[in-house]
C-alpha cells in the first residue's frame, strides 16, 4: 500500500491506485485487516478523485461563462447555446 498522502496526487494516479486496490480487494485473498487498510486508502483515494473532478468541473463553468461577471451555474447537458 502507498504511503503518500492521497491530497498530494493527481487524478489520473490516485485513478490509477484505486484500480489496482479494487483488484486487490476483488481477488478475497487478503486478511480482514488488509482489506481494512485497503479500504480505508480507497476511500481517501475516491475522496481526492471526487475533489479533483469538482475542481475541474469549476474551472469548466468560469471558462465558459460568457460574462466574466456572470453567476456561475451548473451544466446542464440539454441545454441550448444562446
């Protein structure tokens, strides 16, 4: 198991270790305290990816705003362009 903090990763590595403790916990072959642990760093992997994603869905609403100014909104798929 890693010993970096989960805050300091980016996205596609904390993706990237969450994908490989699923595997680990899928295969049953860990004790209970072992699939504890992983567990317990999934969530704060989950946890930094879920962050990482509303960081960037922020930066997509003020990048799309056509007023600086404006209030942002959430983004809505069905929209249509003005």
């Amino acid at each position: 198991m890693s010993c970096v903090n989960a805050e300091t990763l980016d996205f596609e590595a904390a993706l990237k270790e969450l994908e490989t403790l699923v595997q680990q916990l899928e295969r049953g072959e860990l004790s209970l305290e072992q699939s504890l642990e992983r567990f317990e760093r999934g969530v704060q992997l989950t946890r930094r990816c879920q962050q990482a994603l509303q960081q960037a869905e922020q930066r997509v609403l003020v990048l799309t705003q056509p007023d600086p100014q404006a209030p942002l909104a959430p983004f809505n798929p069905n929209a249509t362009p003005e």
